[in-house]
C-alpha cells in the first residue's frame, strides 16, 4: 500500500519507487491499495483524502489489506469466468465448425461422384432429372449450413412430424444418382419426432458409410418397420466391418474413424442427436461380415409437436 501524501513529502522512505506522474497528480490522491489474486496483481484503488483527519496505523493498514484481498478474489473469479466463457464460446464454434466441414465434405463427395457418372449418363433424361434433384438438394443444404453458422448449431423450429419413408427414398435416389444401389424395404409408413433435414442427414451418413465399407458386388439395405412405441431404421451392409473393440470405445467418439480419409464427427454427431430426440441407436459390427445400425426413434404424437397439414390429415 502506498501513501501518496507521504510519497510526496519523504519519496526516499519508498526506496526509489517510481509513480506514473498523472497518479501523483491526481488530486486528493491519498492511498493507493493494491487488489491481488494470489501473487498477481490484477488492479489497484486510489483512496482520496478523508474528510477527518485518520492516522494509517497498522489496524487501518489491516483493514485495507483484508478488504483488498477480498476484492481482488471477487475480480479474480470474475475474470476467470469470463475466461471459461469465452473458452466455451470457442469450444462451441469449433464443434460447430468441425461438423459443418464433415457436411460440407460429405456434399463435396456426392457432387462430385455425379459429375463423374455425368460422363456416361448425360443422355439419359432420368439422370438428368437425379442431377437437378441432386444439385438443389446440396444448394438447399448450403444454404442451411450457413444459417447454422450465423445463428448457432440449435435448430430454430421444434421438432415435427417427419415422414420416413419419403426420408428413406429420396436418399435411395440420392444415392442410385451416384451409381449405388440400395435395398430399401418398407415395411409400414411411420412419422418419427425430429427434425426432418436433420434426421435425413443422419440417415444418409449411415447409408453412405454402409456404401463405402462395400464393395459394388455387395449388399446395402434399409429398412422400416414399428418396434413397439418406436420406429426402427435398420441400415445394414455386407461390407468389411468393424471390430467389437473399435465400436465399444471408439466409434461413437469425435475425430475417431476407420476411413483413411474420414473426419470422425459422422457417428458422434448422429449419436448425440438421436438421443436428444429420446432415440437409441444399437451397432452390430464384425469384420469381413458386415454392419448393421438399428436407429430407434419416437414416434410423433399430435399435440406434443408439430407436423405438416398433410401428415396431420392422413393421421386423422
């Protein structure tokens, strides 16, 4: 603690301490208290001069100090929580970001394996019209991809009814745009909770890690059916598989793949939706047999969501 008053008069009794001039010239400048955090000096006071005459003894002293030191450890707190806030900002923008590259990626990926197959299908008007289908539905995800990084990863709607079976063939046509076939199998039209460009995603990365664990010759299914409360959304493959160890401790973990040039982030993210949803999502795995993914989803319940006028009706 520095007297100022007495800096000014006997400076030498403060061994050639050195004072910035416009806070010796700041007037009615007494006490200068400094506000620690352990031995960081993170601000100071500057007391003016009292209106009654007090003498600094050691019980001033005292009080000033404890006074200090319980500031300085309210300062300190609060610039440690902005720290961690600004951590988890940054933390929460990263996540974000990592999963908007996984998709931007994934769109790369069919784009460019339709103009690949524009090669030798140009001529054919079905292609033509899976291309423009093709081309819009990656410019409508874009366009959404940038909204998430604007507005933040939450959805802004709630969740609605979602009609899976149109999810599941518009990826089948996706996907046979791209040359790939899949067996899709509908076993009962079902309207799952969710959010319907989210639930398409999921779906779709699981199918498209089913295509590339096989080999053209092999097999890749989905398929729909009730499982009591729930819709159940099987994706399976003939494919190369993966170990039990891999999907017990790895698979649903960011930045954890089997893909020489895969992100990691597909499963995880997958995993934390549908379990936002009240889903469940089951692996069965093994190597050189094949995957199969059982994805568990609420059913919608009118009232507690919303849905479109169309489902609304047909559910009447």
């Amino acid at each position: 603690m520095i007297n100022l008053e007495e800096y000014r008069s006997l400076p030498r009794r403060y061994d050639g301490l050195e004072i910035p001039a416009w806070l010796v010239e700041v007037p009615n400048a007494w006490l200068v208290v400094p506000l620690t955090t352990g031995n960081e000096l993170i601000a100071f006071v500057v007391l003016a001069t009292a209106r009654a005459r007090i003498d600094v003894n050691w019980e001033v002293n005292d009080l000033l100090k404890t006074a200090a030191r319980q500031a300085g450890a309210f300062l300190g707190q609060m610039q440690a929580s902005e720290a961690l806030l600004e951590v988890r900002k940054f933390d929460s923008f990263n996540r974000m970001s990592a999963f908007v590259v996984h998709d931007l990626k994934n769109i790369i990926t069919q784009l460019s394996l339709m103009l690949k197959n524009a090669e030798r299908h140009r001529d054919n008007p079905e292609f033509q019209k899976d291309m423009l289908m093709t081309v819009e539905h990656s410019v409508e995800r874009m366009r959404k991809l940038m909204m998430q990084l604007r507005e933040g990863a939450t959805p802004l709607d709630g969740p609605r009814g979602i009609d899976l079976a149109d999810v599941l063939r518009r990826i089948q046509t996706a996907k046979s745009g791209q040359g790939r076939d899949i067996e899709l199998k509908i076993e009962e039209r079902l309207v799952a909770r969710g959010h319907e460009d989210r639930i398409e995603r999921v779906i779709g990365h699981l199918v498209q890690n089913a295509l590339d664990a096989t080999e053209h010759r092999g097999r890749v299914w989905v398929r729909l059916a009730r499982q009591g409360t729930q819709a159940l959304v099987e994706v399976g493959d003939s494919g190369h598989g993966m170990s039990p160890e891999f999907v017990r401790e790895r698979l649903f973990k960011p930045f954890q793949t089997t893909k020489p040039t895969g992100m990691g982030i597909g499963a995880y993210e997958s995993f934390q939706y549908i379990h936002e949803l009240g889903g469940k999502v089951s692996v069965d795995s093994a190597v050189d047999v094949g995957t199969q993914v059982d994805l568990l989803l609420p059913l919608f319940e009118v009232g507690h969501a919303t849905a479109s006028p169309d489902l609304l009706k047909e559910s009447e």
